[in-house]
C-alpha cells in the first residue's frame, strides 16, 4: 500500500467508534485524513477492512469480544496501522494490545484530541500511547481511577457534548461508563463554571453552565 503523500490524504477507518466519538473526532481531525466508520456487527468488518484497505484503522476495544481480533486484523491486513481505544487503565491489557499488533493506544475520554497526534505516529512508524495512559505512576495504576476527574479533565469534549444537547445516559453510553459518573462530572462542571461568575460584580451577570442535562 502506497504511503499517504502531501497531496494525498491518509484513509482512517474507525470500528465500534460510538457516533458521538466519530462526530468529534471528524471535526479535530480536520482536512488531512479522510475519515469512514464501519457500521454492523463485528462479524463483517474483516472483509470491509480488506476491501476499503486504510492506512489507519481506529479501533474501540469496548466493541470486541477479545484483544484477539487485532490480530486477526493484522492478519488479514498486515499494512494497516491500528490504533486502539480503551477506557482501561490497565498496564497490563494495553501491553497485551500492543503484542496483539496495535499501533498505539487511545484513551477514550481524550480520543478526540488525540487522533492526530496518533495518525501521525503510526504513519512514521512510531508507537504512540496516549499521555493519561503513559504518565501513571505507580500510586495511580494501584488505586481505582477516578473517571469522572479524568472525564472532567477533558472538559472541552464534554463541554461540545452538552451543548449539542446530549444528555447525561447518551454520554455514558458513548464512553462506556456508568450514568452517575457522567452526572458527577457534570455537576462538578457547572460548579467550575460558576467560579468566575460569583467573582463578579453583581452589575454583570454571567450564564451558568445548566445541569438539566444531568439525569
């Protein structure tokens, strides 16, 4: 497979992406990639990838039964980068994912941001794990992580989700995370917000981040 040029543009193919992610990520990936999903069950996407053959294949773990479908996709389609999403931190699981063919690693929550910078890597031959998932220290990766902190941290995608009107139930469905973590990091979003507003001078009233979107 001839490597993307300037003048040509790297395919991206995303699988299991959830359509809110898919949506995000097409607007951060802006004008250098051309970017499909793969609808259906899992069971046709092997022919599919053969067929559109992407230079880079985005693939969220949280739509597959096991780490061994990377490398059924490696079989079949050596030349395809493939990048991973989890939700995961989880040491052992990523290095499992990487022996399996993996290119890199995602983080769910961050994904968005992150596709560039990983299209990029995997293209030039360089692994690339995303920065919340390389820079744990060892007290992190031993106690349970705190997802709605990690969800807040990226609080610029969560932020676009609520104002095109996603709720609370949709967000978790697309991140795979429970409903009550999404609520929690939305409620600590609006209080974030509030801040700044409550600094103010009473002659210049702000607009509060709503939480109706909390359910």
């Amino acid at each position: 497979m001839p490597r993307p040029t300037r003048t040509t543009r790297a395919r991206l193919l995303l699988a299991g992406v959830h359509p809110l992610i898919l949506e995000d990520s097409r607007l951060q990936a802006g004008e250098g990639y051309e970017i499909e999903a793969l609808a259906g069950r899992m069971e046709t996407w092997l022919p599919d990838i053969q067929r559109r053959s992407p230079d880079v294949l985005v693939l969220d773990l949280l739509n597959v039964p096991s780490l061994s479908v990377i490398a059924r996709i490696k079989r079949s389609a050596p030349a395809c980068h493939i990048l991973v999403v989890t939700g995961l931190k989880n040491g052992a699981a990523n290095d499992m994912a990487l022996a399996a063919g993996a290119s890199g690693i995602l983080y769910r929550m961050t994904v968005s941001g992150e596709l560039q910078r990983a299209v990029a890597d995997a293209l030039s031959g360089r692994r690339y794990i995303s920065p919340v998932l390389g820079d744990l220290s060892t007290k992190e990766r031993a106690r349970p992580p705190d997802r709605s902190r990690d969800l807040l941290r990226n609080r610029r995608f969560l932020e676009r989700l609520l104002e095109k009107g996603c709720t609370a139930p949709h967000i978790a469905t697309a991140l795979g995370l429970p409903v009550e973590v999404v609520n929690r990091a939305i409620v600590n979003l609006g209080k974030r917000a509030s801040l700044p507003e409550r600094r103010r001078s009473r002659r210049s009233p702000g607009t509060r981040l709503s939480t109706t979107h909390v359910k």
